[in-house]
C-alpha cells in the first residue's frame, strides 16, 4: 500500500468535513450536508461517498476530489502540505525521498567510486599486509569466518596510521574534500588537539586506524561507508560507523540487506540481529534473510525498508543491555511520553506501534545462555533455526521476561506486573489481541481475569483514552484496505500510458474535441496526486527545453515521487500508436461516465429529497442533471464510434 493510499485508509472524510463543521446527513451510500467552501444554507449540495473517501459540490463550486483536495480547499494549501498535515494525523511516516539530480547523481557516483577503491584498499590491507595479519587471525580464528565470507562481504583492514588512507587517496588524485565527503578522514578539530598527533601541518587525518573494515551497502548493493571494530581492546568507540554523509544515512541502512532481500523475500521473514559480525556469521552457517541496524536504534524507516520484502519481522536480541533489557526499561521511558519517536530503540510500546501502524508481524527471540548471534551459530548452526522457530509476540515476550525469576504467587508482584504489562495490552489496536493477552496475563499471573479488566492500570496522564468506537474502526482500518476505487484503476492505467507516452496527449484531446468533448483535464481525475501529475505532463509537452519524459521527473514535486514511481512501475504498454489512442480514449470515456454516472444517481436522491421538503432548489438539480444526462449521451456517441472506428 503506497503512503498516499495508507494515508486515506486512517483518515476517514467523514470526519474531516465535520470537523470542517459541515453536519452530514446519512443517505443510502453517501452523507450530505451545507458545502463549507461555499456560503448555502437552503439546500445541501455537498455529498461525500466514504467508501471511496471522495466528496462533491454540486452547488455552486461544482468541485470534488479525495481527502486532499477537501484539506487544501479548505486551508488554501498546496498538496505538500496537504500530505504532510494528513500524514501526521494519521500516524503516517512520509519518506522523504532521496532523489538524485543529474549533476547530483555525476557526484554520488563519484563518491561512490571512491568508497568502491577504499574496499580493494582495505582488503588489499588486510589480505596482503603484515599489518594486516592481526585483522585477518581475528577473524578467522576469533570470529571462524572463512576466506570465502571475508571475500563475500569485502571485509578488510584500516591500517595503524594517521595519513595511510589519505596518502592513498590523494596520491590517486582524489582530494581531501573527496575524503572528507564519503567520510574516510576526520578534520583536525583544533590545534591543541594535534599536539599528540605526529603531524601538525595536515588539516586532515584518516578516521579509521587499525580496525577491521566493513562497507556498508544500500539494499541494491550500492556503497554508502563503513562501519570499523576494534582490534585493541583498549580503543573505543569499538564500533565505528561513516559520519552521515550524502550517501551515509544510517537511520535509512539495514547492514547486509544488499545480501539479505532475496533470501528474506524466500522465507518470508527477516531476522535482525544487532551487529554486523554477527549478521555475516549467521550468514555464513546458511541462514541469509540476517541484516542488522547501525547500533542500538531501529527506526521506522528501516522497518519500512524491510516490509517491502516481508512483513514478518523477528528481533533476535542480544541478551545484553541493549537487548531485552532495553525492552523492559523502555517500558517506563515510553509511558512517560506519547511522543512520536522516530527511533524505536527496541521498546516494546514503540513496537507494538509500529507494528500496528505498519501492519507487520514483530516477534522477538531471545539468545540463550549470554550467548551472541554469532556463539550460537559456532555452537549449533540449527540451534539458530529453533530459537528464531520459537520467536514470541512482543506482549508474549515482555510478559514472560517480567514473570522469569520472580515469585507470582505474591500479590504484590502480581500487581507490578500486572501494571507493567496492562498499559501494553490496552494500547493495541485489536481487540480479539486484546483479549487473548489477558487472558494470557490471568493465567501466568494465576488471577481472574475480570479483576484485571478491573484494576486501572496506573496510566500516564497524557496517555491518550481510546474509546471503544474508535478502536473498533482504527481495527477495521488495519484489517482492511481500502477497497480500490473503481476510479483508481482506470485513472492510474491512463496516467501511466500518458506519462510513458506524453506525444499521444494531443492526439487525445484532438480526438475529444471533434466528438465534442473536452480536451483531458486535471478535474476528470478524482485524485490529487493524478491531478497534478497530468498538469507537469500538460506542461511538459507546453515546452521545449527539456524532452518531456524529462521535464515531468525533473519538475516532479517530493510528495508526488511515491505515486510516480508507483506509475512508472505499471507495465510498459504494447502496440503501435493508434492502438495506444484507441485504448486512452476508452479509459479517458471511462473514467468520465463513471463519474457522470454517480452524480446523476446522486443528483436523483438529492431531488427526490429537496421536492419532499419543497425546495426550489429542486429545479436546479434537475437542470444539472439534465446536464450531466447530455454529457453522458455524448458519451456514448464517442465510445460508439471510437469501437465502429476500431472495426474498420
Ligand atoms: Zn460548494
């Protein structure tokens, strides 16, 4: 589901226009009320269909559109700022999308060349070097990975020096900006600090020194930095990652998923584990839907990141601090606020939020006996399998994380846990989950179940009370997603033909105007996002500086990217040029008496209700409708001769 369709499935229009203070009025399929955008109190001329989220003006504005168009009309805003408002309120991360203008993309490129060199260095380091020996018996006797995994996953050695991999580099024409952009070097931060150093003249010194190095890839194997581990122990940090650089976003990383897609989209799941030896080692022993976050945090980004293969996420915890720890004391540093964090951190309220609002499936496995990813595969390769096999929801797993070691048969532990767990299981969207989890509680905590519903869990104040109404319709939101308008399809295959095609749009609109209709407008679409990108693909063939194809992507606006893409993905369309016309003018014909269709079934209730009450305004339905009838005859004139026109 694309962010924009996620979007309108959390925010129902209904809600928007009452908020809007229009009171609606139920009738058959659709509500109607006073149009808030203009001034009418006699008759309602506004109608929402909150099946398909769209809404109608057929007074005065004779307007319509999605919920976006309602938020801009109303608020005199652009779409950007539409999705971003909407987004928000409903819960929903907008991506920020990355794109690479062309002389952009010549830089990156550039950048990333030089880090693909920084690989064969280091590795030749490694490989080669006496320096590099210590690296290597490190891992292959420390950590028992094989020449072949070290070669896998382009391990390699940052050698014991201040200028080793600036003096390479420089040497090879790149210059220090070059270094300092892709993050291989560090600037001096002051002179007093270089005192110790064995140079003063150089503003610049290598950022990794003696550690083992492994680059980072974005999921289509692109090189983004690296991360350096320690190879005395007396270093610190003992991990090190790239400074954030152009092409180093670490909250947009997950290590190994350039290795890691394919298999996860096999097994349907992706395990995480929390590090990147780790991750080659589980790698190694077989199992390779394995990738990792840089450092403790996982956001939701990455979590996004993994859903595009899988919704079936398991968390394989270390059982250190920053595993299931972190998950209990994350308990309290979550209820204290309702903040909307972008970092989950491994707590479990911060999950079970984004489970839900991602609609995956987060489980956690726990690593026995202090052991890491990596010991356990050394120690049993299917042991690996078992303890991912046995991963428990997250509710499960905090429960009897809390229960281990402590005695429930005291009535004062029983309401600790008990307040601990409650505020969890209350905060999910479903309630048959709900249920099911206190009634697990009940049992493991040996109480009745009805005094749990009883007690109140300490709740912090801010929490937000969801009533019963609301959660049930927030669950059948998660369930369901929005049924496709009929609209949708037949708009986003003519868009997508359009927008491969955007020579045929003349031709279109020629073809339109001598069977008396209107050229194509951005007001046959009924969605925002379609609307404005015919109106670039309009401009687009208005100029001639760019190839239009071109223009359109470079023109693009950042909130229309998703749908872009998504366009663009459709399958390329097959047959010569007039076979192409023939089939937009069909779906164009298609999509207006669509909606021609549903005003005129519209505009029937609306008149059958305004003459029982005596309106006047009766007739000027009628004459829209009279209207709207003609309309939908031209129509049919078209479609006739367009398939009289094909048997010829
Ligand atoms: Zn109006």
């Amino acid at each position: 589901m694309s962010t924009i369709d996620e979007i309108k499935a959390r925010i129902d229009i209904v809600d928007l226009a009452s908020e809007a203070g229009v009171k609606l009025r139920r009738s058959g399929r659709t509500q109607t009320g006073f149009c808030p955008f203009h001034s009418n109190t006699r008759t309602p001329a506004f109608v929402i269909w909150p099946e398909t989220g769209t809404w109608r003006c057929f007074g005065e504005c004779n307007d319509g559109g999605d919920i976006f168009k309602f938020v801009m009309k109303k608020e005199g805003i652009d779409f950007k700022e539409a999705l971003q408002r909407l987004a928000e309120r409903a819960g929903v991360q907008l991506e920020e999308f990355h794109t690479e203008k062309p002389e952009q993309k010549e830089a990156n490129q550039r950048l990333r060349n030089l880090l693909e060199d920084a690989v064969t260095f280091y590795r030749h380091q490694l490989l080669n070097t006496p320096a590099g020996k210590t690296a290597l018996d490190y891992l292959l006797e420390k950590r028992h990975l094989t020449l072949q995994t070290i070669e896998n996953f382009g391990l390699g050695y940052a050698p014991h020096s201040w200028d080793a991999t600036l003096n390479h580099f420089t040497s090879k024409g790149f210059s220090a900006q070059d270094l300092l952009d892709v993050g291989l070097v560090t600037e001096r931060q002051s002179d007093s600090q270089s005192t110790n150093s064995q140079f003063t003249d150089s503003r610049t010194y290598d950022k990794f020194r003696h550690r083992v190095m492994i680059p980072i890839r974005d999921e289509n194997g692109k090189m983004t930095g690296f991360g350096g581990r320690i190879l005395d122990p007396n270093d610190i940090p003992k991990f090190m990652n790239s400074p954030q650089t152009v092409l180093f976003d670490k909250g947009r990383l997950l290590y190994g998923l350039d290795r890691a897609r394919k298999p996860i989209r096999a097994a349907d799941q992706a395990v995480i584990v929390e590090g990147y030896l780790d991750v080659i080692a589980v790698h190694q022993a077989g199992y390779e839907n394995v990738v990792s976050p840089m450092g403790t945090a996982l956001t939701e980004d990455q979590m996004r990141l993994l859903k595009k293969f899988t919704r079936k996420i398991v968390l394989a915890l270390d059982p250190d601090t920053a595993g299931q720890k972190a998950v209990l004391r994350g308990l309290d540093a979550a209820r204290a606020s309702m903040d909307r964090e972008e970092e989950l951190r491994f707590d479990a309220r911060g999950l079970l939020r984004h489970e839900a609002r991602l609609q995956a499936d987060l489980r956690v496995a726990t690593m026995p006996d202090e052991l890491d990813p990596d010991e356990i595969v050394a120690r049993d390769p299917q042991e690996w399998a078992r303890l991912i096999e046995a991963a428990k929801p997250i509710v499960t797993h905090v429960l009897e994380t809390l229960v281990s070691d402590r005695d429930v048969n005291d009535a004062k532990v029983k309401s600790e846990i008990a307040a601990q767990i409650l505020p969890l299981i209350e905060d999910l969207p479903n309630p048959v989950e709900r249920d099911s989890y206190r009634q697990m509680l009940a049992r493991r905590l040996k109480v009745d179940e009805r005094s749990l519903s009883g007690t109140k869990a300490p709740v912090s104040p801010v929490r937000r009370q969801r009533p019963k109404a609301e959660a049930a319709r927030e669950q059948k939101l998660i369930q369901a997603a929005p049924p496709a308008s009929r609209f949708k399809i037949v708009e986003i295959s003519c868009l997508a033909l359009l927008l491969r095609r955007p020579e045929l749009l003349p031709h279109l609109d020629r073809r339109l105007q001598e069977s008396g209709l209107a050229a194509l407008s951005a007001l046959d679409f009924e969605y925002t996002d379609h609307q404005l990108i015919l109106r670039l693909i309009q401009q687009s063939l208005e100029q001639d500086e760019a190839e239009q194809a071109h223009y359109v992507e470079s023109h693009l606006d950042e909130s229309l990217r998703e749908t872009f893409t998504s366009l663009r993905a459709q399958p390329a369309p097959k047959g010569v040029d007039d076979k192409l016309l023939d089939e937009l003018t069909r779906q164009v014909l298609q999509v207006r008496q669509q909606s021609l269709s549903e005003s005129v079934n519209q505009l029937r209730f609306m008149i059958e209700d305004a003459q029982q009450t005596g309106e006047v305004r009766a007739t000027n339905y009628q004459q829209l409708m009279l209207q709207y009838g003609r309309m939908l005859n031209h129509l049919d004139d078209a479609r006739r001769k367009l398939i009289e026109y094909r048997r010829k």
